[in-house]
C-alpha cells in the first residue's frame, strides 16, 4: 500500500487538479483510519484541511481513494471506495469511510456495497445526519435504493469523480419506505421501548439489537465478532422497503471489521455470536453463508432471545 505520494484528485467548475501527500503524511493517514475504524473525526477533517489549503468538500472527495485501499474484491476486483460527510450527536462534521466487500463461492448479493459500508459506519457510529457521500463510481441501481431508505434521501448530495447529483435525480420515481406505510428510516427510527428479557445476554450486543432498523421484519438483530487481539466489532440489521437491498448484522460486522485494516480469518477471528429476536429469525441461514467462505473460522454461535415490552 505504500507509495511516493497519495494523490488527493478533487474537481471544481474552474479547475482540475489535485494534492500530494507525502510518504509520511500518507501513512500517517492510513494507520490513523485503521485505529480509527474508518472515521476521521471533526479535529482530524479541520487539520487535515488546514495543512493541505482546501476545502471540507475537496477533502471529502480527495479522500475516496484511500476509501478504496479498504475493499476485497477477489471476485471482481473491482475496488469502490465511499466516503460519507455526516454530524455526529454534537453536530461536528466526521467523515465516515466505506469500501464493497466481497465473498468466495458464495450468491453475489451477499456482498456489501461501498456506498452501504459507509452508510452503515456513519450509522453505527452515532451519525444523526447524513449530508453528502462521495463516491468512486456511480452508483449501482441496489445502492440507490439502499440509499433512499435514508432521512432526507431526496436532497442527498452524490459527490461522483466528474459530475455532483441529487439523489433524486439518479432515482427518479422511487419506491421508498412510506410506500410500506413507515413513516421512519434509516437515520429517523421509531422510539425504541422494548428490551430483552434475558438479560444474561451481553449487554452491547443487545444495545445493537435493539438499535437495529427492522420495520419490516420486526427481527432486531446484530452480530458480534471478537478478535484475539483487536477487540470486539459489531453491527446492526439495516432493512430496505426494496427487502434486497437490507444489509445483514453479519455484513454490517464484517465491514467494520475491514475498515480497521483487519482479515475475516481464523488468525484474526476468535467468535461470532448472532442475536436474534424469537419469532421473527431471518437471520442465521445468511451468517451461516457468508461465514462457509471462509476456511477455519469458528461455528457461529446463534441466540434467540424474546423481546419484552
């Protein structure tokens, strides 16, 4: 990954041009954002942008390369990077980073999108808004829709190489959750009221859960994968109006996971633990998948635990 410099592209009306960093400042950044899980964090966007001379946006787009550097892709090696600009909860501008992910020997729609792994960062990571995502190359028609599920979907800035677009307008005549008759989304959830009745359960684990957004299913559900030396990833069940498009607690974890400069294998890997809700698993038979393309990794561990009200 290492090279003479780290071309930071970016493109306005007036010009075409682009920033260098150096050896040492592109390491730097690297091992900041494999520390950082993918995220540079308001101090670290006012820094950066002060020391290059440009602005939050020319950053934003500047960066997807390195987004990129985060993605596997032995199937179609093809490497999609993405970047979204949201507000954290004190409303500071952060950039949460994203890259597709890819699975041997398993159905295609498994993977994750690029533009889902950003999303998906932003959202585990406490973003209340979503104002721009930046992104490598267009986008396909399965992340317009993942996308739509969105809060403020319609007048979400797409920042693309050589041209901006609303996603309105790359998704004319849109099937979305009010369709359904859900009055929420992705970055707007119904108030969560329920818990766990057994409350043996590991209480992060259950705080993903029940911070999934299942309006459809109704199966609050996450994963939990614990590493040897590298701590815990989680990740939360994301569901779509278009179904396909839903993002699984495994996917969600694993993209994590990725975005720490980490290896889903049985070196990195010490266990995987599913929660689900009873009575609405959908669930394990998709974990289970995902997990069979990997070699020596340990047997998932599935909970169903029932919810109280």
């Amino acid at each position: 990954m290492a090279s003479a410099t780290f071309k930071v592209q970016h493109n306005t009306a007036l010009s075409n041009s682009h920033i260098s960093l150096n050896v040492a400042q592109t390491q730097a950044l690297r091992s900041q954002l494999k520390t950082q899980r993918g995220i540079l964090y308001s101090s670290d966007i006012k820094a950066l942008c002060t020391e290059l001379n440009v602005s939050e946006d020319i950053l934003l787009q500047g960066l997807v390369p390195m987004a990129s550097e985060f993605s596997v892709a032995p199937i179609s090696k093809f490497h999609v990077g993405a970047i979204v600009k949201g507000l954290d909860s004190q409303g500071n501008t952060t950039f949460y980073f994203g890259a597709n992910a890819e699975f041997d020997h398993q159905a295609l729609s498994l993977v994750v999108h690029g533009e889902q792994s950003a999303i998906n960062n932003a959202w585990l990571n406490g973003s209340k808004k979503i104002l721009k995502i930046a992104i490598s190359d267009v986008p396909c028609g399965y992340c317009r829709q993942f996308m739509n599920e969105l809060a403020d979907a319609k007048e979400l800035d797409i920042l693309l190489p050589a041209q901006n677009f609303k996603l309105a307008e790359l998704l004319p005549h849109s099937f979305g959750p009010t369709d359904l008759g859900n009055e929420h989304s992705l970055f707007n959830p119904a108030e969560q009221t329920n818990c766990f009745e057994n409350k043996q359960l590991d209480e992060k684990l259950m705080s993903y859960a029940l911070a999934a957004y299942v309006p459809y299913s109704q199966n609050y559900s996450a994963v939990k994968i614990s590493t040897f030396e590298n701590g815990d990833f989680y990740g939360s069940y994301a569901e779509n109006a278009a179904y396909s498009p839903s993002l699984s607690p495994l996917q969600s974890a694993v993209s994590q996971l990725f975005l720490a400069g980490l290896s889903f294998d049985k070196q990195t890997v010490k266990s995987v633990t599913l929660l689900e809700t009873a009575g609405h698993e959908n669930q394990s038979g998709v974990a289970k998948a995902v997990l069979a393309s990997f070699t020596g990794l340990p047997t998932l561990e599935v909970i169903s635990a029932t919810l109280a009200k």
